[in-house]
C-alpha cells in the first residue's frame, strides 16, 4: 500500500476569525470567491463627557451610527472540486455538531 503523508504548517499571516457570514460568488474564471466578514455594531470615532460647574464629570456620550459593521476578514477563492470536498466536510461537522447538541438537550432533560 501506498501513503501519501500530509504535513500541516500555520503561514505566517495565519489567525482565527469569527465569520457572521460571506459574500461572493462565482468569478470570471470560474472559480467561487467567499469574502468572510464578521457584524459588529460600530466603535465610535469619538466621544465626549461634559464637566458640570462643581467639576464632576458626567455621562460619556459617544458619537456612532446605528449602522451594523460587516467587517471582511478574509476572501477566500475555490475551484470547483475543492469547494466541493469543503462542503462535504462542513456538511459532516454539521451532522456531528447537531447530534452532539441533541444528546446534550437530552441528557439535560433526563436529569431534570
């Protein structure tokens, strides 16, 4: 038998991010484009406290928008195997994870 042995390395701009969501789709080249952006409500650009005549300050009051912040983390390119094999994969931790929270509510149950 054969082996093909896999040797996993972190690059140098590698870090864990949270993903809200993605954006994308398909590119002129015919691959998948995922831009993976995380929502935030929006830090201010600036705030401000007013000092009463006695010198106590009072309440901050900061300057933001309501709008929501979709922050991109990362874009990511797929072919159409790789994207393939990506869902097969997310598809199985799925399964796992909804079984593994399953069991859990019922374990909680039984000892309730």
């Amino acid at each position: 038998m054969r082996r093909i042995l896999y040797v996993y390395r972190d690059s140098p701009a590698f870090r864990t991010v949270h993903a809200s969501g993605a954006y994308g789709g398909i590119t002129p080249s015919g691959d998948i484009f995922a831009a993976i952006y995380s929502e935030r409500t929006e830090v201010p650009l600036s705030s401000y406290i007013d000092i009463d005549s006695t010198g106590k300050p009072g309440e901050e009051v900061a300057n933001v928008s309501k709008a929501v912040v979709r922050e991109v983390e990362v874009g990511v390119l797929l072919d159409l195997q790789t994207a393939k094999a990506f869902q097969v994969w997310l598809n199985n931790n799925i399964a796992t994870l909804e079984a593994a929270m399953k069991s859990a509510v019922s374990e909680h149950d039984d000892q309730h």
